[in-house]
C-alpha cells in the first residue's frame, strides 16, 4: 500500500497522471489509511501487526500532513490499544518463563519478544513521524499517551523499550521546542538517569536528548546545566567511548557541549571551567 500511494504521488509530481492532481492521492491516501487502521484493530498476530504499523508508517511520511484531527484521533487510539495488547502479552510470557516447560519453549519466547521489540519500535516511528508532521498541535495527543509510554522508562522494561520511549521524547523536544517545555521537569530527570546506563543505545538517546533541551530549553534547563554537564562528561569520559559501541553515544555528549554553548553567558563559563577541569581527558579522547 505504501508503494501504490508512493507512486501515484510521484506520478502526479512529475505530470504523468493526466487529469489527476493532490486531490486524487488525498482520495488514496484516505482509502489506504483508515483501511490499515481497522486492519491493525482486528490482527492477532505480533509480526504481522508490527509490518502493518511499519506500512501505516511509510503512508504518513508519504503524505501524513492531509491527515484530519480526527484520522490522528484513530491511529492515536489504535497505538493505545497496540501497547496495551503488547504489553499484556509481554507479561503474560514472563509469567510462562517461570513455568515447568519453559525450556522447550524458550527459543519460541524469545523469538515472540523479539516481535514484539518489533511493534514498539514501529510505534516510536509512528509517534515521531506525527511529531515531526504536526509539531506542537500534536501535543494534546502526545498528553493522552503520556500514561502509556512512562512505564517503557522503567528500569524494569528491556533496552529496546526504554530507548524507544527516549527518542521519542527527544523527537518532541527537538520539534515543539518552546511548546514542550512544560514537559522537561517530568522527562529530564529520566534523560539524566540514563546518561549512566550500562548500554550505549541507551546513552546515545539520552545525551542526544540532553543536547536538544541545552539548544531549546532556554532558562528551564539552565538550573539543571551543571548536572548536564555531569552526564555528558560521564559519557565522554566512559573508558570505551571511542569503541564502534560507544562512539555514537559519544559523539552525541560532545555536540552536546556544542549545544550548551549557546545557552547564554553563565552556561559558556559552566562550560569553560568544565573544560578547564577536564582538559587533559579531552585530550586523550581526541
């Protein structure tokens, strides 16, 4: 379906399509969508649901900005219901690990928790494809699903789930800038917590996401930018940093300097005697 409306919009785009112009892939566009909606409601199976939202995906980067308040209404309320379901199945094959016979089916587990990694990753895109497309006016959506992703930060849920429910707080910050200020108390804390994580996905998500409050958060984050510079120290500094693993989550701390450099005045000179301090790591780093 992606590829249909792909080609019908690039035809159009290059006058190939005689006597159909935005209006014909609008007409498309709202035939494919709601029809993947309602299919996704109704599909029981985990791999099958996470294509369907990768398809349901590349349809909105195709041509998502026609879509009406009420077609975001439905994917919002049908991403609801995926992590719902998801989540219950999760628990439902945790609660099966700890049965007898859980050795002949752990290979069968863990390739269902791998689908289903799948559906929350698919679910990330969605929700920063919509960020992206509306910005701001897609927060009061945003404030619905705040109650279903503020347990993926839980130490308690896998990496993939945790640096999902990051990224996505870093797509708003960098694309609501001032209109999601509000949100910094509650999220912030969680971005400096996992600055310390163990895995490097992890940390490259959180001081990418410390980076876009430094550049966007003007006098909220300010406060909070010698604790910033903490974390993003403990990263530049961490003994592997310039390994293949690391070096993203690295490369993410320094441009995160960059970043609070052009927070002001009182900022540049935290970040001068920061530099002072740690020169000489600087350095070996390089």
């Amino acid at each position: 379906m992606p590829e249909l409306l792909r080609y019908a919009k690039l035809a159009i785009e290059k006058g190939l399509a005689q006597g159909r112009d935005g209006s014909y892939i609008k007409e498309l566009f709202d035939y494919i969508v709601p029809a993947l909606v309602e299919a996704l409601h109704k599909e029981p199976d985990t791999e099958t649901c996470a294509n369907m939202l990768d398809a349901l995906n590349e349809c909105l980067e195709i041509y998502g900005q026609v879509l009406d308040e009420n077609q975001v209404r439905s994917i919002v309320d049908e991403i609801k219901q995926v992590i719902t379901a998801s989540s219950s199945r999760k628990k439902e094959r945790a609660e099966r690990t700890n049965a007898e016979d859980f050795d002949a089916e752990g290979e069968l587990l863990k390739e269902q928790n791998e689908q289903e990694e799948e559906v929350f990753d698919q679910v990330g895109e969605i929700l920063g494809t919509l960020v992206k497309t509306f910005k701001a006016s897609f927060l009061p959506f945003f404030d619905e699903l705040s109650s279903y992703i503020m347990p993926m930060w839980g130490k308690d849920k896998t990496t993939e789930e945790r640096q999902i429910a990051i990224c996505i707080f870093d797509d708003m910050a960098e694309q609501c800038r001032e209109a999601a200020l509000k949100y910094y108390d509650t999220y912030i804390p969680f971005l400096l917590d996992a600055c310390n994580d163990e895995n490097p996905d992890i940390r490259q998500a959180a001081v990418y996401g410390l980076g876009v409050c430094a550049e966007h958060g003007g006098s909220v984050i300010k406060p909070l930018v010698g604790e910033v510079l903490s974390r993003l120290n403990f990263v530049i500094r961490h003994p592997n940093a310039l390994q293949p693993d690391n070096i993203m989550a690295y490369d993410n701390a320094v441009s995160g300097l960059g970043k609070v450099c052009m927070g002001g005045v009182d900022w540049r000179l935290q970040l001068s005697f920061y530099l002072r301090l740690h020169a000489k790591d600087l350095m070996n780093l390089s």
